[in-house]
C-alpha cells in the first residue's frame, strides 16, 4: 500500500486519494510526495482523464509534513545542509507548480486540467499548502474541521508555496492571521477568507469536487497571478496603500515578536521580496527564505522541542511498562480555584468526576466554575448545549466523601498545609478502593513527606497542575522515593487522557517549574534592589520572549505568597539563605500593603477595573539608582539563573530527561519559547560560552551564577546537552 | 589644501506645502532655475563660471528624478558647459551639497560651485519616491524602523522634555520669525518668486503663524501617539531599542514639528582665487564640515556627534562658536541640543526656524547655513554653526568663520 492512490471513475475525473497506511491522520513525507507528483503527471497525460480530485480517505484532510522528515534531510546532508534543503523545497515547488499549471499552455494558458480538492475534515500544513495549488477547494461542512497554515507556531513559515500563494490571494494585510498567527479556521470562516472556495455537506463532498472538475471551463483553472496585469490586493510594496501596509507589517511583528523568532521575519520578508517580481521567481525567494529558516538553530530548538519532544512525552516516552491505566473515575479533594479546574478538564473528556469539599455550596461552587467555562464555549460557538449537559452530567458536586466509592484516582487540591492534607489522604483512602492511585497537586510540599500519611505510598503520587488548569498545557508529576510504576503510568494516562503534555520528576524542594520559576522572580526583584529602572527588568524579559516580566509576574502570583515562600525556606536553609537582597524589596512591598494584582497595587499601579496602568513610581523612589547596565547583562543574568537550576536539578536527579526540562519550561512558564527550553538554550549559546557568562556573573552577583559541574564537563568535551544526552533518551 | 568661501547666499520664499500654498502652481525645476539664474546675475558668473551645480533633493521621483540638478542647469540661464548633480542624504541634503563642494573646492576640484537644494512638497510627497527601509522587512526589523515623529517623541522621553518644554520652544520660533520678517533681516537673502510675466507669485514665507501662543498649542493632540500606541504600534519597536523607557511620551504634533513647505536655496561656493578673478568679496570661510550615522531609531540625534565632529576638524571647541543654527525638524531635536552642549536659546536660531517658517526637505540645510551668515553679519560675530538632524540616523554639520 502507499500513501496516495489513483482511480479513474467512469465520468472521467481520476480521483487521487491520500490515505497513509497505519496512522490516524495523513502526514507527508518526501516519497509521498514523489508518489503524488507520479500520479498526477500521469492522469495528466492520460487522455481518459479529464480532470483531478485530490482527497483523503480518512476523517481529516492532512495534518502537515512529517517534521522528522525536514529533521532528518537537515541532518543527513551534512556540513553543507544548504543545497540539499533547497533543493527538496525547490522540488517540493516544482510538484504544486505542476498541479497547478496542469497541463496548460503556458503562453495561452488553455488545454489544462481541472483540479480540485476536496478536503474531509481538517487540513493543515502541507495540506492546505497542496490545497491552496489546486484549481478549487471544497471542503466538508463539519463541526471539527479546520484548515489552516500553523507552521508558524513551531518556528517554521509555509514554504511550500503557502506564503506566496495565500499572500498574492489575499493580500499582504488579510494573509496576517493564517500566516502569521497560524489560526486554524473552521470551514464557515475559511470561505471568506478563501482558503476554501466552497464548503458542502459532508456526504456531497466528491460529487461536488467532481462535477467542479466536469464543468470547469479554461478561464477557471488560471491562477490571478499567471494572468497578465496581476496586482497585488491590498497594494504591492511600493503601491501608496501597500507602501503603509507593509511599513505597520514589520513593526507589528517586530513588536509582537520581541524579534526573537527569525521565522516571522523571513515570512514577511518572503512575502515583501515575492510582491516585487513573478510567481516562479517569488516561489525561489521563499525557497531561499525557508531553506534559512530550516538551518536556523531556533526553527531546530522549537520544533524539536515544540514539536517531536512535545509529541514524545504525550505519547509515553517516559511511561513504565504497566497495563492500561486510563482513568474513569476521578475524585477531586477541594473545590477551589485548582480543584474546579481539575474536575473541568476531567469531566470535559469523559471521565467521570467526584468533586469533594467541607459543604455542599463549595463544591457547587466549584462545579459552577465548569458551567462556566462551557457558557463561553457556547457563546463562541465551540461548544454546544447538548456537549454541556454531558459534561456537568459527569460532576457530581458532593460533601460526603462515601461518595469517592468506586474512583481509581483520586486528586487532592486542598489548602497547601501538611496536617490538612495528610487528614484528608487518610479519610479518603479509607473509601477509595486497594487499587485507586492517590495524587496530591501541592506546588510546594515534598510528595515524600506528604506520602506518610498514606497506607499505599507506593501508589502515592504527586500531580502537580498549573493555574488556570483548563488552559496550561502543562503537568509536572512528581515521583516520591516509595512511589510506584504503575502510579506513575497511572498519572501519564490520565494526562493523556486530559490532553496535556506531562513531564515526569523525582521529589525536592519546588520540584521542577517553581524551583526554575522561583530565582527568575527573585532576580527581578534582586536588580529593583540594586536600582535599575524596573522597565528595563521587565522589557529584558519580554524581549527574551517572556510572557510576563518577573514583576508582573511576582504581582500576578501575589507577593504575599512570594513572602511566604521565603519565609518557609529562610526557615529550612537558616544561615545558608542566600536571598537576604530579594526579600529586602519582597517584605518592604509587603509592609506597603502592595501585595499584587489582586490587591489592585504591587510593582504595577492599577486603576479601579484592575487594569495595569504602570510601573508603580513608589519603587524608583525607594530604590531607584543612576544609570542602568547593558541590556545583555540583564538578558544574560534573567536567562543564566534559570538554565543553570535547570541543569541543577538534571544533576541532581530531579530531572531525568533533558526534553522535559525544555518542554516543560515552554508550557511550564513560558521560558523564551524561540530558544527550545533552557537546555536548548545552552546548546545554542555553547557551553564553553556559557562558561564565560557564568564566571563574570558570578564574579559580579553572585555564586548563584557558579557554573555546575555537568557544564563545564560539556564545556571540556565540546558536546552539548543534547549531544550527550539526547540520542540514548530519545531512542527510548 | 586651499580654502572655500561663501560668496551668496540666497533662497526662494517658503510656500505652504499645500494644494492651496503659492508655490503648489511652480514647479521644482522652474524654482531651482530662478535660484541660479538668480545666483548668476546677482554674481556675474558669465560663461562656464562654475565647475558645477551640486542640487540637494530628498524625493527624487518624477519631476523631482532624472537628475533634477542637470534639468534645472539647462531650464536656467547657466552656460551648459555646467553639468548637475542631484545628491540626497534627505534632510540634509542641502548643507551636503554645500559641504560637498566646499571639500571639492578645498581639494582643487574646480574653483566654484553653486549648492543648494529644492523641495516641492506640496508637489512630490514626502514619501512618494519609496524608501527599503520603511518598507523591506529584513532592514526595517533589523534597524528597528519607527518614523520620525516616534523618534522626535523618543527624544522627548529619553532627555526629559515635556509637552511645554515643547510647546513653549515652537511659540518662541513663531516669535523669533516674525520679529525677523518684521525687521527686514532676509532681505538680503530672499528671492520672490515671480511668474514668466515679471508678477509677483510668493515673496514671503507663508507658513508662519506669528499669533501662536500656548493655548492655541495646547489644543492640538498629539500626533504620533495612535501609530505608536495602537496601529500598528511603532512604540513597542521603540522600546526594543530603549527598553529602559517604560512608555514613549507623545509630545509633537504640527504645532511643534516643522512645517511642510515648497522652497529652494542656493550658496555660491569658491575659491581664494576665484573671488579675485570675478571681483567677489568672500562672505564667510567654509572652516569645516561634518557628517555622521547614529542611531535610526532614535533618528534625530545627530547634530550632537555631527557638532562634536566639526569641532574636531575645525580645532573649536563649543565655547568658540557665536552663534547657532540647528534645523528645527522637531522640537525636541532642538532641545536636546541646547541640553547637550549648554547652548543659551539667545545664540541659537535668533531667527526662528522650520517650526515657524517650514522645512523643504532637500534645500533646509543650504537654508540654515544661509540663514546663520546673515545674522553672523547682522551681529557682527566671528563663528557660526549650522547642525541639521537627518532621516535613517544621520547628522550633518558646517561650520561658517567670517572673513
């Protein structure tokens, strides 16, 4: 079997259908490709073939190219990758181009065959890049299906002509959210903006696509752009209406983008440097432009982390041989703020729930919060009443915790306290059956700690959630020294089953997101006290890619617990507490009363709705210095003191797998996303570089900047993270 | 090395770059023609007088392309023996055709040049000609791209100016101008521009608004502040450049900035030998010149390095110059130069400037240099400075020793 099959129906139309033997959902990989280019020259050249439908026999159209596909061609040309890559793109041209032209004249334009595509279900990548060279696209009217170009998001650009192709549809300006942003758009809203001509009921959709291709005069199969006096829309370049267009373009990506994600730019540029010369010239520019991009170490960080590692951890790289797991009735203790959460994402796929709290109006008041939820979906047409019910159908929001009867996990969300929780494990175990895997969400108490007041520590775990739970992506589970394999294969297939991306680490102080967070904040905090300007801390984070600033940040997570936090462990270090100057800006906020966004003040003033309205002025008075160091030295210090706890807690064990270090610092905290996580980020900068930085910092700030051993092994070795350690975990 | 001299200078009226200002009817090769043809006669230059006419344009598109300095040689009464050369470094474009053919002078390439320069913007727009680094991605990220009245605003914030600081500089430009009109001290140097029948079209600046006070400035809202806060955002790239500014403080808007206006000027350079030969007295010595890059997003920073840089080849130090012109682009870029070097306002730009009068872009710089000999004379002073702020980051600066 391959992956692209040719029938010639009766009426002529020879329907060539993608369907790859084995997977769920249609991925290209450069035979395929090769296959499908086979298939069309010869229906092309068959004189019993008056026309072309490209499909897909499953539910969904295409998910893209096979991201191991560019990783691999990228690696097997080796020193000189260049060529090679721009060749394969420039193969991957001369494939659409010759779907595209088909056959016609190419001085009248006429004697071509129609093609079209009909599109089942979602679409994305090279999909719809294959799509978007077809004469005619029509797509199935369903619910799930989307179509879109969402290379963007792990570091690429379309560069199968989908830059060229979709910008000289629409326009610069109208191409900005498929291309740029990469959404993904539901067949209603792809209509309008033309990534699909036609949207028609699922059941309709061949004899639709086919008796376009019957009836399809000459005129219909000429692309805008092989026809003579092509403009632009929206205005070329140089064009008075392009000219503003493509001014605001770049400095609306230069400003979104912090200009740290090199695949923005060269889109842009791609689209810019294609508007001034002809299609097949422009394809070239793109090819050239992508071929950059493919070699460029962000593009490699990001999809390796983003996308093949990611993909890795979801899929059980780290899981223990232990039967299926799947949960199907979870019990959630407490029903605040994480519990509610825990319930929503749990009930929204399928599983059954138990929302547990002291009195029946908290746990309603949890349960609320998934109605909720479901209320926005419903008004943004993603969820519907019926799915709604279901999932509220699901919780049951109760007081009495007989009611844990039956669940094979159980959640505890309560109160970050050691005598609450061990109280609440004990009762609940009591309940639960033999079988059931106890999970704690704690974000700061050691799991082995809290393990004592279980009966079955070996079926004790720690399942730690972010906040909001319904929209991180990310789960830290967390193993105590009794914890067992099938706890931990337990806690994986249930986060599976919530579709997030799970990283597995072994018990200490923060584990591993707060312990990385955590010196982040508190170097905000150090430079405010050495009196920086305070925009210059928080612009040097967002200009490394950082959702937040360390003080917006610290505002957000609320300076109280930051106080609390130090409180607790200047009591565990004693004399060793080395953050005397964090806590000298922390504690002074906190006598001020300015205890974060939820106090409406904290490092950021607010106004009455709770909008940020800046900097509070009061820090520069208190603390406010002359003259403010290099942006590098700020970048190098906020950057430094989280890759070197990251390699820490590698060292230590804490983490046993690079890849969760760098997939979990993404969708843990947002670290620098462009960089591929903090290991990445070494691999990037060099050890031996890293070195460097990490001597003058600590020179100047401090031995938490000390190099730790396993780095300057590297650095002595010349190898990097992922040179030592990547290969044997991957092949895992 | 030899010398260069300042024998004329002379400039047309500056018209409202407008549909509606008297100079929209005339076009640029005709307002360059009448300045030469004007040079000529005021001068004698009979013959192939000149080595050259180096012609400042800073949107040399349509009647302002092709080598707009040629054009204008042969619409004027110039011997075609004179060749032409149009130069661009935008706002500056003007004072580096001067410095230009001072240095050729200085080196021994030709006895005498005519520079100067022409803008007809209510003609040939601002902009209309294209610029890569507006408008190409890979060098608008790369040199972090905002327009100028961003960087003005830039200024503003960096340095510490506020909206009154601003205002209050733009109504004393008003004044200053006025005063000037009034007492006659461009008479000298302006010429009217008259049609093909000998009648008057413009012979006076027409951009001033002498009644401007704090209150009328006070009114107008900022100008900048939409394209920097909201579409498409050029504060946010500013702040990548200057990322220890918390926010861009919007303070310019037509009121403080420079006015958009039609004008040409022209500076009749030469040699010891070639005022001896042609009975000329020299005005001033060229003493030295400068030009420098600096920052492009700031932009507007440049007469200070280009100030620090004449010093240098002139051997001067700031205490040694008597009297300043620094082009009123913004505001802002005017404060920030006092700031920089202590300049008392009541040696700087005595006159007014392109805040109250208008700023052509190609012919401001010829404009000032023009503007600071009259006054040097009229005060009778010894030094002179003219510093002008350029687009893309750049600076230029002349400094005038009288003779």
């Amino acid at each position: 079997m391959t992956d692209f099959s040719c029938e010639i129906h009766d009426d002529g139309v020879a329907v060539i259908t993608w369907d790859v033997p084995g997977k769920s959902m249609n991925v290209l990989t450069r035979e395929a490709f090769a296959a499908l280019d086979g298939q069309v020259d010869q229906a092309l050249a068959d004189d019993a073939v008056k026309g072309i439908v490209i499909t897909s026999g499953k539910e969904s159209f295409a998910g893209g190219m096979d991201l191991n596909v560019l990783a691999s061609i990228r690696d097997a040309a080796g020193e000189d990758p260049a060529p090679k890559l721009f060749e394969f793109v420039m193969e991957g041209h001369r494939i659409l181009r010759n779907i595209e032209r088909a056959g016609m004249d190419p001085k009248t334009n006429k004697g071509g065959k129609p093609v079209a595509c009909a599109i089942p279900g979602l679409c994305a990548g090279i999909g719809t890049e294959i799509a978007l060279a077809c004469h005619r696209r029509f797509m199935a009217d369903t619910p799930k299906g989307r179509i879109g170009l969402p290379e963007i998001r792990v570091g690429l650009f379309p560069g199968a002509g989908g830059t060229t192709r979709y910008s000289r549809m629409v326009g610069a300006m109208a191409a900005a959210p498929v291309l740029l942003e990469g959404k993904l758009l539901e067949p209603r809203k792809a209509k309008p903006a033309q990534l699909v001509d036609e949207v028609v009921a699922a059941d309709e959709l061949l004899a639709r696509a086919k008796d376009w291709v019957l009836n399809a005069t000459d005129a219909d199969l000429v692309k805008p752009w092989d026809q003579k006096g092509f403009k632009l829309p929206g205005g070329a370049p140089y064009h008075p209406q392009g000219f503003m267009t493509f001014v605001g373009a770049s400095a609306m990506i230069n400003g979104k983008t912090k200009g740290v994600y090199p695949a923005a730019k060269a889109l842009l540029s791609a689209v810019y440097e294609g508007a001034l010369v002809p299609f097949d010239t422009a394809l070239r520019i793109e090819a050239r432009h992508f071929t950059n991009i493919l070699l460029n170490p962000t593009s490699s960080a990001m999809i390796r982390s983003l996308f093949i590692s990611k993909e890795a951890l979801e899929k059980g790289a780290r899981r223990p041989d232990a039967s299926d797991q799947k949960v199907r009735k979870v019990g959630v203790l407490g029903a605040g703020m994480m519990g509610a959460g825990i319930a929503y994402v749990s009930a929204r796929v399928g599983v059954d729930v138990v929302l547990v709290d002291r009195d029946q109006a908290s746990a309603e008041g949890g349960k609320a919060h998934s109605e909720e939820i479901l209320d926005k979906g419903i008004a943004r047409r993603r969820v519907t009443e019926e799915e709604k019910a279901e999932v509220l159908g699901r919780i049951l929001a109760t007081a009495d915790l007989e009611d844990l009867e039956g669940c094979d996990l159980i959640v505890e969300a309560v109160f970050e306290d050691p005598g609450v929780k061990a109280d609440i494990t004990k009762s609940a175990e009591k309940i639960a059956g033999d079988d059931c895997i106890f999970a704690t969400n704690t974000s700061t108490l050691p799991i082995t700690e809290l393990a004592q007041a279980s009966v079955r520590p070996e079926q004790f775990i720690g399942i730690h959630f972010f906040s909001p739970v319904d929209r991180m992506l990310l789960v830290e589970i967390i193993k105590g020294a009794k914890t067992g394999d099938r706890a931990v294969a337990k806690a994986l297939d249930y986060v599976r089953q919530i579709r997030k991306t799970p990283i597995v680490v072994n018990d200490a102080r923060f584990f591993y997101a707060n312990r990385c967070i955590i010196p982040y904040i508190n170097e905000g905090l150090r430079m405010v006290g050495e009196g920086m300007e305070p925009a210059l801390v928080e612009n040097a984070a967002k200009l490394l890619g950082f959702p937040l600033g360390p003080l917006q940040l610290v505002d957000e997570t609320s300076i109280d617990l930051g106080v609390k936090i130090a409180r607790a462990t200047r009591a565990a270090m004693g004399d060793a507490y080395p953050d005397e100057a964090v806590d000298a800006v922390l504690f002074w906020m906190a006598d001020q009363g300015r205890l974060g966004r939820k106090a409406g003040a904290g490092f950021y003033a607010y106004d009455a709705s709770g909008k940020r309205t800046g900097l509070w002025e009061g820090l520069r008075e208190r603390f406010g210095g002359e003259g403010n160091p290099a942006l590098d030295e700020v970048q190098n210090r906020l950057m430094m003191v989280q890759a070197l706890e990251a390699v820490r807690a590698l060292e230590e064990g804490v983490l046993s797998d690079i890849r969760e270090g760098d997939v979990g610092a993404i969708l843990g905290w947002g670290f620098a996303p462009w960089s591929g996580g903090p290991f990445s980020w070494l691999d990037m900068t060099g050890a031996g570089r890293a070195m460097e930085i990490c001597a003058d910092l600590e020179a100047r700030f401090g031995t938490r900047f000390a190099q730790p051993s396993l780095l300057s092994e590297l650095a002595t070795s010349g190898e990097g993270f992922y040179g030592r350690f990547g290969s044997v975990r991957n092949a895992a | 090395m030899g010398d260069a001299y300042i024998y004329d200078a002379i400039r047309s009226p500056r018209g409202k770059g407008r549909s509606d200002g008297s100079l929209h009817e005339v076009t640029p090769v005709k307002l360059s023609a009448d300045l030469l043809n004007a040079m000529k006669r005021r001068n004698g230059l009979e013959g192939h007088a000149v080595e050259d006419v180096v012609w400042g344009n800073a949107t040399q598109v349509k009647e302002q392309g092709g080598c707009l300095a040629r054009t204008a040689v042969l619409a004027s009464d110039l011997d075609e023996r004179v060749p032409g050369l149009s130069i661009n470094r935008f706002c500056a474009s003007g004072m580096e055709a001067v410095n230009l053919a001072a240095n050729q002078v200085k080196g021994g390439a030709g006895d005498a040049y005519i520079a100067g320069g022409v803008e007809c913007m209510s003609r040939v727009p601002m902009g209309s000609d294209g610029a890569a680094i507006a408008v190409d991605p890979s060098v608008a990220m790369k040199a972090y791209f905002v327009p100028q009245g961003i960087s003005a605003d830039i200024i503003a914030t960096e340095y510490g100016f506020s909206r009154d600081d601003a205002d209050a500089y733009a109504v004393e430009s008003q004044q200053r101008a006025a005063r000037a009109w009034d007492e006659g001290r461009f008479e000298n140097s302006i010429v009217p521009v008259s049609d093909q029948n000998g009648m008057t079209i413009l012979d006076r600046d027409e951009h001033m608004r002498p009644d401007t006070d704090m209150q009328a400035l006070g009114a107008l809202s900022p100008a900048f502040k939409d394209q920097g806060e909201v579409m498409p955002g050029f504060d946010a790239v500013a702040l990548m450049k200057y990322p220890h500014l918390e926010r861009i403080c919007h303070v310019h808007h037509a009121g403080n900035s420079s006015g958009i206006v039609d004008g040409a000027a022209a500076v009749l350079v030469g040699s010891k030998e070639f005022g001896e030969a042609n009975d000329l007295v020299p005005r001033a010595r060229i003493r030295a010149t400068a030009k420098i890059g600096t920052d492009p997003t700031i932009m507007l920073t440049g007469p200070v390095p280009a100030t620090e840089r004449v010093l240098a080849d002139g051997g001067m130090t700031i205490g040694d110059i008597d009297l300043f012109e620094v082009n009123e682009a913004f505001s802002s870029v005017v404060l920030r130069f006092m700031q920089a070097f202590g300049v008392d306002h009541g040696v700087l730009n005595v006159n007014g400037g392109a805040i109250a009068m208008g700023h052509p872009l190609g012919a401001s710089g010829a404009i000032i240099i023009g503007t600071l000999l009259d006054e040097m004379e009229r005060q009778n002073k010894e030094t002179g400075l003219a510093a002008i702020c350029v687009a893309s980051g750049m600076g230029a600066a002349t400094i005038l020793e009288r003779v």
